[in-house]
C-alpha cells in the first residue's frame, strides 16, 4: 500500500505546526478533508448556489439533482431500504435532537421511561433529558463495567416497566469499544421498545447495515467522515417518521398553508425544513468512496498494525490507565483514551501540541462517563487511515518526553 499516495488526498496532512509536520490524531472529534470533497464543496458553492426543490431553472435543477444523488448513495451506503428513510440534518447532535422532540411528542407521556446508557455523549443524554422535563418521564441509564463494556444483563433489565425509547451509541466516542447494538436493539424489540442508534463513530469504523442491525433510527454526522462540516443523518423506519409530527416549521416541510391549518410533506420532506446544506450535503458521495476505499484491503491491514503498536505500548507503560479494554480485537476502534498518574490532561495535550501533534483533551463531552471512571478528564488519541507507523512512534516518543517533563 502507498501510504503516501493515501496522504496526498488530505491537504491539511501537509502543514506545518511550530515547524513540526502535523500529526493529527484527534480524527473521532472531526475527520480531515480529502480533496475530492472540498472539490464537490467548492463546486457547489462557485456553480450551483441555487435554493433545491424550488425554482425550475438549471441551476437549482442541478443543485436539486446533486442534493437527491446523495440521498441515493447514502440509502445504499446503510442498505436502507427506502430513500424517504434517510433525512439530511446538520449533525449526530441535530439528528437525535429531532427524535428526542419528535418521537417525544408523539409517544412519550408522563410516567414513561427512557434508557440510554452510561457510555453516550451528551448529544445522547441531553435531549433526552430535556424531553423528560418537558413531559414529566424518567431517565434510566444502564452501566458500563470497569472494561468499558455495557452491562447486557443490566441494560435487559432495565428494558420493562414503562420504557418507550431507548438511545445507545454503536462506539463510544471515550472508549472505543464496539457495542452489540444489533444484540442490544434485538433485546428491546422483544419488549417492544424501539432504539435510535448513535452512530457518530461507528459509521467511520463499521459497516453499518441499518436492516440487518433492525435498529429504528440511526444518527451520524458527515464531518467525522470526511464529508463537509453541518451535514448529517438521520436513518429512520418508515412506521416511525410517518407518525412523528415535524421538528421544525417553515419552507419545503408542507403539503398545503392555509390560515385554518397545515399539512405536512411525506417523510423525508417533512422534517428537512428551510433552506438545506446545498453546498454540504452532497459531498456525502466522495465521502462515501472514500471510506469505503479505505475501509478494506491493504489500508484495513495497514491500520490494524498501527492501532495494534499503539495499544501495546500504552498499555506496557505503567504510569498510563488505558480506559475501554477490548477483550478481542474486533471489539475496539483505532481510538484510545487514557490517564497519566500525576501528571494532568490538558497539560499533557498542550505540550504535544507544541511538537506538532494534535489531541483531545478534557472531558470529550462524556462528563458522566469520566464520574465513572473517577478522573476529571483524559486525553484521546484517534486515528484513521492516513495515519502511519511513524506518526504513530513519534507520538509514543513525544508522550514520553512529555510525561518526564511534568513529572
């Protein structure tokens, strides 16, 4: 494999930081960019900046067009099995907010129940609190064991009484571990409890078949998956989004206005409203290619020996705690959160930053995930394909150096 030919696609790989070449490392929080998507950005945005759905002249045919073309490959790409299951939405967080209200309105009342577990962002956990304020439910929140694994037994449960939604992560964004989502979503169908899926980082890592998975919503966002920034995904059964009112009001969500009341579009129409992403969303098509370019042959193998180096030596170091173990290889994503005795996070992230190499640090939007854990904060290293063995040696190196110094 060209490793090199791989990087030249990303043109962010090339810059320089303090005189350092970027080893950027922080991919789970945003994927860079390959060319072939600022391309379709740009585009868009210099030939086809035309409102969609609307007038009849070529360009907004053409912005139109290229806007549904991505409806198409996104459908194929989760083997939905209709293209009114899939509603374009600025994000992960935009998408769940949407079933959070939605689903809320039409289905949660006072004294209902919703599950989420221990491991969401807290664009999982947030509106789905906000909607129990609002309609007087309850939340019940299913743990994670010292491994990072959710607890089956706890979260089967957990799934009786009066639960009428329950909203799991495919990967946690801290952990890295891989949850059985399809044993998770089959567990919550036998009590008749539906699950939205947040997908933000299993949609990079695993192939994601939203049929075979029988999952009820899917939520993902374009930008950790080289698509542009303020696109996203919602997947939905078709049963669903027919029932759900709308999230918001406004343009392009309507059948008929009148001053007596207002129909609404079929789904997905009904929940896309206002003046769509038009430059954004259809970068989802090169994105597409790309990952699945990457995501297979001789990049798979390639990455599995950089994650593997990366996962043996923080581990043999005894001042770092390693969070979310995996007990097999498959069970965990290039992504490693970890702790330093003595020594604090953001500390630690500053100095790397100063030698070129960009991490995450603090809390990573898991607040009740790190009170699990009992620290204030880690610090994440993330990877993805056009990260190499070299980068991968000087970090370990530059950690070190970084560790001694605060010491």
């Amino acid at each position: 494999m060209d490793i090199q030919k791989i990087r030249n696609q990303f043109p962010e790989l090339s810059e320089k930081v303090y005189g350092k070449s970027l080893v950027y490392f922080d991919n789970a929080a945003t994927s860079l960019k390959p060319v072939s998507v600022i391309d379709k950005w740009l585009k868009m945005s210099e030939k086809y900046n035309a409102n969609i759905h609307r007038a009849v002249h070529y360009t907004a045919t053409v912005a139109t067009d290229e806007f549904e073309a991505a409806r198409d490959r996104v459908k194929d790409f989760l083997n939905a099995p209709s293209r009114d299951g899939i509603v374009f939405t600025s994000g992960t967080t935009a998408s769940i907010n949407l079933v959070a209200y939605s689903f809320g309105e039409a289905f949660i009342h006072e004294g209902d129940e919703v599950l989420v577990t221990e491991a969401e962002h807290h664009s999982d956990i947030v509106p789905w609190q906000m909607l129990c304020e609002r309609k007087g439910a309850v939340l019940k929140v299913a743990g994670v064991d010292d491994d990072g694994y959710i607890d089956l037994e706890s979260f089967k449960k957990l799934c009786g009484g009066r639960v009428r939604i329950a909203a799991v992560t495919h990967v946690s964004n801290v952990l890295g571990i891989v949850n059985p989502v399809k044993e998770m979503v089959r567990i919550c169908h036998e009590a008749g409890i539906p699950v939205l899926v947040d997908g933000a980082q299993g949609i990079v890592h695993e192939k994601v078949d939203v049929q075979e998975m029988d999952c009820d919503f899917y939520a993902f966002s374009g930008h950790k998956m080289y698509a542009a920034a303020g696109t996203g995904v919602l997947y939905g059964k078709k049963k669903w989004l027919e029932l759900m009112p709308p999230y918001m009001g406004g343009g392009e969500m309507i059948e008929t206005v009148r001053f007596s009341g207002t129909t609404y579009a079929k789904p997905p129409g009904k929940f896309e409203a206002g003046t769509q992403n038009i430059s954004g969303v259809p970068t989802f098509v090169p994105a597409i290619e790309m990952l699945e370019s990457l995501n297979g042959g001789d990049s798979l193998a390639y990455g599995e020996a950089v994650n593997e180096y990366l996962a043996d030596s923080l581990s043999a170091d005894e001042r770092i705690r390693v969070f979310g173990v995996p007990r097999r290889t498959e069970d965990k994503i290039p992504l490693f959160s970890f702790a330093v005795d003595g020594v604090h996070h953001e500390d630690l992230a500053l100095l790397l930053d100063k030698m070129g190499i960009a991490v995450r640090s603090g809390q990573m939007c898991a607040e009740p995930l790190m009170d699990r854990f009992g620290v204030t904060g880690m610090l994440r290293v993330s990877l993805l394909p056009y990260n190499t063995m070299e980068e991968a040696e000087y970090f370990i190196k530059s950690l070190d150096k970084a560790i001694l110094m605060l010491s």
